[in-house]
C-alpha cells in the first residue's frame, strides 16, 4: 500500500481512497460541430501511452470527492507531483529531458576539468 497526496485535503491518504480517471489535460474540440471525424475521435477515444513521464486525472473517491492531476512515472510507478484542476504541472516529459541533458552537459565539463 501507498499514500497519494491529495492537493485540496493537504494532506497523504491511503491509495484506496483514490481512483484513476484515465489521461489529464484532454481538451474538448471548441465547436464539435465544424471539426473533422477525426479530431472528434481523437477527442473521444484515444490516449497516450508514453513509457516516462505521464499526467494523470484522478479523483479522490472516498475523501473530498474532488478530482485533481497526477505526475507519474509510467516505468516505476512513481508519483511525481499532484496539483489541482486547472493548474499546469511543475514536471513534464520535457522538463525531464532538460534536466537529464542538462547533468549530462555537467558531468562532461566535470570529467573535462579532471582531465
Ligand atoms: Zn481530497
């Protein structure tokens, strides 16, 4: 069993209070009726499935029965971060991959120093 920290109670619950609700940040076409069938599918049916980093709506159930986003980590079942609806994650697959250059670039000029 693990905690899941929901961000409108402030505080660590057990897991089993919560359930997932599928891909975070999925927006609705403006005007369904002038959008092509395949934006409207793409709308309706699918979803990413990236290995790494993921955004995830999940809803505290047996709680505040708040819906709220979740950063997790497909490939270690890491949860990242939680923040609330509307907000934009602090952590993003291409933050990530910023950072991993970024200490990559610095362990190159470490290693050049040692040299
Ligand atoms: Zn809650």
């Amino acid at each position: 069993m693990f905690h899941i920290y929901c961000p409108y109670c402030g505080e660590y619950r057990e897991e089993e209070e919560f359930h997932p609700k599928g891909e975070a940040h999925i927006v609705r076409p403006e005007d369904p009726e002038t959008c092509s069938d395949e934006e409207w599918g793409d709308y309706l049916f699918f979803r990413h499935n990236p290995r790494g980093i993921h955004h995830e709506m999940w809803v505290h159930a047996v709680g505040c029965r708040k819906f709220f986003n979740i950063t997790r980590n497909t490939a270690t079942y890491e949860i990242l971060e939680t923040y609330k609806m509307g907000e934009a994650p602090s952590i993003t697959a291409e933050s990530r991959d910023d950072r991993a250059a970024a200490e990559a670039e610095t362990a190159e000029k470490q290693e050049g120093v040692r040299a």
